[in-house]
C-alpha cells in the first residue's frame, strides 16, 4: 500500500477519535495481506474501544472532582465587587475605584471570609449576594443572603457624609446577623469632594 494512503488513514483516525485511538500494526497487516484476515481484525476485542471507555471514565471522574471543589467564598468575593460597582456607577465609580479596590474592597474580603469560616459547605453554597443595589443616597451595596433561610448574614452598606470645612465623604461599613445588625463595622472612608456627589447608580 502507498505511503500517502497509510498517512491518509493516520490522520484520519487520529482526528476523528481526537487522538484517543491510534492504529494499532494489526491494521497495517491486515492491509498489506488482502481482506482475508480482516473479518479475524474485526472479531477480536477492540483496544481502541477500552482506550476510548477507560478515557470517558476517567473524564467523568475529573469533572466530578472539579464540580466537587467549588469555591464558594471566591463565588461571593467576584459578585461583591460587581453588585459594588452596579452601585458605584459611570460617575462615581471610575473616581473611587483606585481607593475603593486597593483600601476598601480587601477589607469586604476579610469581613465575607470571617462570616463564612465557621460554616459548612451546605451552608456555604447555600450563601448568595443580592443584586439590587439602592439607588439615589441610599446606603445599601448589597447584602450576603442564606437561601435556605431566607435571612440576611451580613450587610454592606455606603454613606454620603458632609463634613464640616472638609466637604464629602464616603463611609463604607457593614452590619453583621451575629448582634442583630445592631454595630456599625467601619471598614473605611473615601473623599469625594467639596461638591455634592451624585447619586448611586448614575
């Protein structure tokens, strides 16, 4: 048989199959010597057909595994910083962003990683931020929900401050479910200016 024809089939299998088969010499041999001994290639247990399913199975495992190994707390950690800067808006947020990711955002991370640390990984994924930050002076980012209950874990919230001589700041705190959302956790403060600031998601 040709050269080309054999590199013709090698290929072809190798794409069909995605590279899991390759040709195996019985099938060489089996070209070379007619059609004879094709029907006993044909009969005996396929290699390629145990490769393919041990692959699959192997697949399956692999993708069980990372399904398995969910991060919950980074899943949390990417929706705070989206619901933020919903919030934040196309005027307030690209002048705070600076301040507000290098000073403020580390700080949500470690109030989120406290509140989830003693949980479970049922009560972990059970966990989600909400998605309807308030608008106009508002102070609520969002808020970290337990589905299973229905009930808020802890609050993320901004307030507009006018401060005498000084002009506006804004005051990012939360409040925590475990003294009934009663203290104000300060996280920290970014100045805005000497002019009123617009509102929230503007």
């Amino acid at each position: 048989m040709k050269t080309w024809v054999k590199k013709s089939i090698v290929i072809m299998v190798a794409f069909l199959t995605f590279g899991l088969i390759t040709p195996t010499h019985e099938i060489w041999d089996a070209f070379d010597q007619g059609s004879s001994n094709r029907a006993s290639i044909d009969s005996t247990p396929g290699i390629g057909t145990a490769v393919a399913a041990e692959t699959e199975n192997n697949w399956d495992e692999q993708t069980q595994v990372q399904e398995e190994a969910v991060d919950y707390s980074a899943t949390l950690i990417d929706a705070a910083k989206e619901q933020s800067y919903i919030k934040f808006g196309t005027k307030i947020g690209p002048k705070i962003s600076n301040e507000f990711d290098s000073i403020i955002f580390p700080k949500i991370e470690e109030a989120i990683a406290m509140t989830v640390a003693s949980l479970d990984e049922q009560s972990l994924a059970s966990l989600t931020i909400s998605e309807k930050p308030s608008g106009h002076y508002g102070e609520k980012i969002f808020n970290v929900i337990n589905n299973a209950t229905g009930t808020d874990v802890i609050r993320f919230h901004v307030r507009t401050e006018k401060r005498p001589l000084e002009g506006y700041y804004y005051n990012f705190h939360y409040h925590s479910a475990e003294d009934d959302f009663m203290a104000h956790h300060n996280l920290g403060d970014i100045y805005w200016n000497k002019n009123t600031p617009p509102k929230w998601l503007s």
